[in-house]
C-alpha cells in the first residue's frame, strides 16, 4: 500500500519539474526524492516521469496519478481539519432534550448564546418526553432535569445549574396582581391549573399545608401556552416556575408565594467527561454561565 508521504513526494516533483526542487520544498535530499519516485514506480510497475537532461517531466500515468494523489492529499487534509474541529469544538452537534417550562426561554437563550461563539455546532431539541434515559442510548447529548424526576441511570453525570423558585400566576386584573408577595392562604378558594410533570404543581403537601388544604384543581393543561391562556382568562391561578419567567404573557402577573414553596432543582444530565464531545463541554459552559439569572445557585458548583 502506498504512503501519504510518497504522494506529497510525487505531487511535488510533478508541480517543480525537478527532484532537486522538489527536494527543497519538502526540506528532503536530491536522492531521497530521487528514491522515492523509484520506489513509487516499481510499486505501480509504471514509470512516472521522464528524466531530462533539465528535469523530469510526467508521462501519461504520471498526470494520471498525479491527478489521484491530489486527491487523496486533499481529502486526507480535510479529515485532519473535521476532526481538529470536532476537538476544539467548532463542529460536530448538541441534541437537547428539556421539560416544556425550560423550552419557553431559558433553552432558547442557551442556543443564542452557544450559536454566537460556535456557529459550525448544529444544535437540535426535543421537547416534553425526558431525555436522560436515551442519553445512554446515544440518542441526545444532554437532558435538562428537576429534583423532581427519579434520580438519572449511575452511569450519567448530573450538574448541578440552578434552583428553581415557584411563583404565583395571576391575571393581571385579579386583585392581588399588583402585590409583589401573597399569601397563599389568601389563594385557598381559588380555581387552580396543573400540567404535565414535570410543570406540575409539584410537592402538594406544603402547597397544601400553606392553603390550609389542597388545592381546588379544575383545570388540566399539558400545552405550556394553553396554561398561560387560561391565567390571563382569569379562569384560574398556577404555579409558575423561575426558569420561565422571562417569557410570561403581559397579561399575567407574578407573585412570590408566602410562605416560600420548595424550589425544584434543575440539573443537566450527561455522558461522563470521557465519553463527552468537546461541543458537549462547550454547551454546558454556556448554561452554567446563564444560571445565576434564572435562580439560585451553588457557587462550589463547577462543570467538569
């Protein structure tokens, strides 16, 4: 089989017309060339070149393989570049998967932010199933999860970004719109709107036990954009979490709950380092970056 070197050695002396040019192109001797397209034409079992009294000019099947030989020259060059790019992550692709609450900014936001620095990175979402399990499978590359899932497969590394804080969703016309904190107790009667986990209203015990008893649940909404609808229709309250609250309706206000609820803590799900492509790593910098606008956060917390 032939040598990557022995076609950079041919395509030279074909370029120069001379093996002592050649030679000082590739910083090699007049005889190492001179060798070199020896060989070459005993492998092939064709000559290559003519020698000159002036040089050496390409026969028919020295055009021919120096015609293949750039070829497989530059196709070995792209793959050397492809694959820097994948280790310094300016190619290759991050799949995302996260709870609807999540897509609604906080995602969108990341994929602005990685974008800018990293254009060549494709990145893709999926919405409303939980990802960590088809991490394993190669599926996705990183899965957003709650403190309110089971704990992801051992096999996987979860990062901690932030702590989510619920609060209150009102219609803007409702009475307690305009204060900053409300009781809940004051809430007790009112109609209340639930989701999908993990956009639901989450723990009811302390819900409840804030309430003086459980909440009045009328409404049942999967769609995140159907639940804020509702809201603004004054047809019910709901829990609205921190990591959505950029995107709220202006026709909805929110309030902080009194007492506190219990935040839900958001994570990132991922391969370990090892097993982690470099955009990976580069796309889980950005969302830790972002973290300290959307809740509370761990200060020792660091990724990998």
């Amino acid at each position: 089989m032939l040598d990557l070197w022995s076609l950079r050695v041919l395509l030279e002396v074909g370029r120069h017309g001379s093996f002592s040019a050649a030679a000082e192109a590739l910083s090699m001797t007049q005889p190492a060339v001179s060798r070199q397209i020896a060989t070459l034409e005993r492998r092939t079992g064709v000559r290559l070149f003519h020698r000159r009294p002036r040089g050496v000019q390409p026969t028919e099947a020295g055009l021919a393989a120096m015609e293949q030989a750039a070829a497989v020259v530059d196709g070995m060059s792209l793959f050397e570049t492809r694959l820097r790019a994948f280790a310094a992550a300016e190619s290759g692709r991050v799949r995302v998967a996260a709870f609807p609450s999540a897509a609604t900014r906080f995602v969108p936001e990341s994929f602005r932010r990685f974008t800018a620095t990293h254009p060549d990175v494709e990145l893709s979402l999926t919405v409303g199933e939980r990802g960590d399990a088809r991490l394993l499978e190669g599926a996705i590359d990183v899965a957003l999860v709650t403190s309110w899932d089971a704990d992801p497969d051992p096999g996987l590394e979860t990062l901690f970004l932030f702590d989510d804080e619920p609060m209150v969703a009102l219609p803007a016309d409702h009475p307690l719109a305009s204060q900053e904190q409300v009781r809940l107790a004051d809430l007790a009667a009112e109609h209340w709107i639930d989701g999908t986990h993990p956009d639901c209203l989450g723990p009811a015990a302390e819900l409840s036990a804030a309430m003086g008893g459980p909440p009045k649940i009328t409404h049942l909404c999967d769609d995140w954009n159907g639940r804020q609808g509702l809201v603004a229709a004054g047809v019910g309250v709901m829990l609205y979490p921190s990591i959505a609250g950029r995107s709220v309706r202006s026709d909805i206000r929110l309030a902080h709950p009194s007492p506190a609820l219990p935040a839900r803590r958001i994570s990132a799900a991922v391969l370990p380092a090892d097993g982690r492509p470099p955009a990976v790593s580069a796309y889980l910098d950005v969302l830790r970056a972002m973290s300290a606008a959307y809740g509370r956060t761990a200060p020792t917390s660091r990724l990998p």
